[in-house]
C-alpha cells in the first residue's frame, strides 16, 4: 500500500455517517430515474430467480454448465441487491443518509461480488474450452467437488481481493469529509474524501480484474482456434454453432467490463468526464449483467427452455 497522508490531528478519524448525493445535478429527475432502475432490478430477480429455481428442482440439470450458471445466478443477485434498495430510496424518498458501518458493508459486498463474478465467467469460459477441447472427458474432468472447489475458488478470490480495501479505510483520515457524490458505496468515491492520497484501489482493480479479462480472452481464442481445425465436414456447422453461443457470451462479458473499466478509470483520472455519466455507467455494470445474463446464459439454452415450456404447461 502506498499512502502519502496529511493525517488530521495525527488521528485516522472517519465519520459516523455519510450522504449519497445520488446523481449529481440531476436530484430533480430522480424520481423519473429511479423507474427504469427499478424496473430493471425486478427483470435481475425474476430472471436470476427463475434460473436458480429451474436447475435447482430438475436433477437432470445438475451439470457443470449449469451449476456454474446457478453461481453466477446468485453472485447477479447479490451484486444487485446490495446497491438497488438503498438507491431507491435515495431517489424515491430522498434517504441520503447511510451510516459509516452500512456504506463499508455496502462496499464490501459490491466489489466481493463484483470479483467473484469475473472469476464466475472465466470459469464459464473454462468449462467452454473443457466441453470444446475434451468432449469425452467432460463429465469426468469437471465433477461435482472439482466444481465445488472451483466455486470456492471464486468466493475466496473475492474475499481476498476486498478485505484490503476495508482495512485501508479503516485505517485513512476523513477530517470532517462525508458527503460522497454516489448513488452508492464504493472504495474509489470512499476514499477520495479522505485526506491522503491512495493508489491500491486502482492498481489491485486492475490487476485482479485485468488478469481475468486476459484469461477468459485466451480461453475463448482457444475454444475459436478449436474449432477452426475440426476436419472440413464437421467444420461449418461447428463454426456456426460455436459463434452463436460463444458470441452473445461475449457480448455480455464486454458490457460487464467497459462501463467497469471506465469507471475505475474516470475516477482517477476522468477529471474532465461529466459526474452524471460516470455515475450512470458506474450503476449500468452493477444493473446490466444481472438482467442480460439470465437472457444470454440460461433461457436462451435448450435444456430450460424446454424446463419452462414444460412449468407453464403444468401450471395451466
């Protein structure tokens, strides 16, 4: 960690409570935001909840694809459900208020499950290049405890990414700051308001995060390389099949990193970026994966599908 701090009175004070200005310059429009927001939260739990409830009560889904995709499912839903409800009231009712201990929790469960769900995807890419590479083998390279520890693996990289993040501002002088321009508590806007200057945040968020990027990225480049030497016969519809699922996977791993990147990014240097779109785009990575990923990843599989169509038919 390097920190260069003007400590306040030799003591690393922080206050008891903080206030989320929402988007700045646009309080008078929060009502208005607040319903496209909302609405996008109630598609992230009813979709992420379908597909938990979908794999979780047929056996016959108890396959590595996915178990990852119940993973996955639970990490969108705590990735939204920790910043939403209190966003909410923030436009809604005007509750800016958010004490010291709630804004930390809040921190750490963002960025825990922001972490865990990278490690989520590459390991969903790990299972494509498994499934693509060792057809034969599938079942028996990926078995329940090798999941079981895979899914460990992401919770624990999680943990270990952010528990310095809370360490650190226990540890930084706030003198007096609390107001922080968010909709949110995130380590970044918290420790701008302290009186010492950090480089961590940054540099640990782009290690951790850009380490994966470079991963799953391999990882697909390796599924495409696969693909492209299967004998001529098999090659057209191989080709045909692995874009169309891999490429909508793609697509949402990019709308999941851009406006995260972007985001950390604007932070540290964006001085000239406008508050308001780095606030929108800091939400959009938080709200956008949990709604499209229940669309790219489950409903558009066959197996569910074909699990729905048979619920609805019951129910009727």
């Amino acid at each position: 960690v390097m920190v260069s701090a003007s400590v306040c009175n030799g003591t690393a004070f922080h206050p008891s409570t903080f206030i989320l200005l929402g988007i700045s310059g646009m309080q008078d429009q929060h009502a208005w935001i607040a319903i496209p927001f909302c609405s996008m939260y109630i598609l992230a739990l009813v979709g992420n909840g379908t597909i938990l409830y979908v794999i979780m009560t047929d056996r016959a889904l108890h396959e590595p694809m996915y178990l990852f995709l119940c993973l996955l499912a639970t990490t969108d839903l705590v990735l939204c459900s920790t910043t939403l409800p209190k966003m909410l009231t923030i436009f809604w009712f005007r509750s800016h208020v958010i004490s010291y201990l709630n804004c930390l929790t809040q921190m750490f469960f963002v960025h825990t499950a922001f972490a865990t769900e990278s490690a989520v995807l590459l390991a969903m890419a790990f299972d494509s290049y498994v499934a693509i590479y060792h057809p034969l083998h599938y079942t028996s390279i990926l078995n329940v405890t090798v999941i079981g520890k895979i899914g460990l693996a992401c919770v624990a990289r999680g943990l270990l990414f952010v528990f310095p993040f809370v360490i650190l501002i226990e540890r930084l002088p706030f003198c007096g700051h609390h107001i922080i321009p968010h909709t949110y508590c995130e380590h970044m806007g918290i420790a701008k308001l302290a009186c010492a200057n950090t480089i961590y945040g940054l540099t640990v968020v782009l290690f951790v995060t850009g380490m994966g990027v470079v991963l799953i990225a391999t990882s697909y480049g390796l599924i495409l390389q696969a693909v492209l030497r299967l004998p001529s016969k098999k090659k057209k519809d191989a080709q045909f099949r692995a874009f169309s699922a891999y490429g909508a996977h793609i697509c949402v791993i990019l709308v999941f990193y851009i406006p995260a990147f972007f985001s950390f990014f604007t932070h540290r240097f964006g001085h000239h970026v406008s508050p308001q779109v780095r606030i929108v785009l800091a939400n959009l990575y938080l709200l956008l994966p949990p709604v499209l990923n229940p669309l790219v990843y489950g409903i558009n599989t066959k197996q569910i599908q074909m699990r729905l169509f048979g619920f609805c038919l019951e129910r009727r």
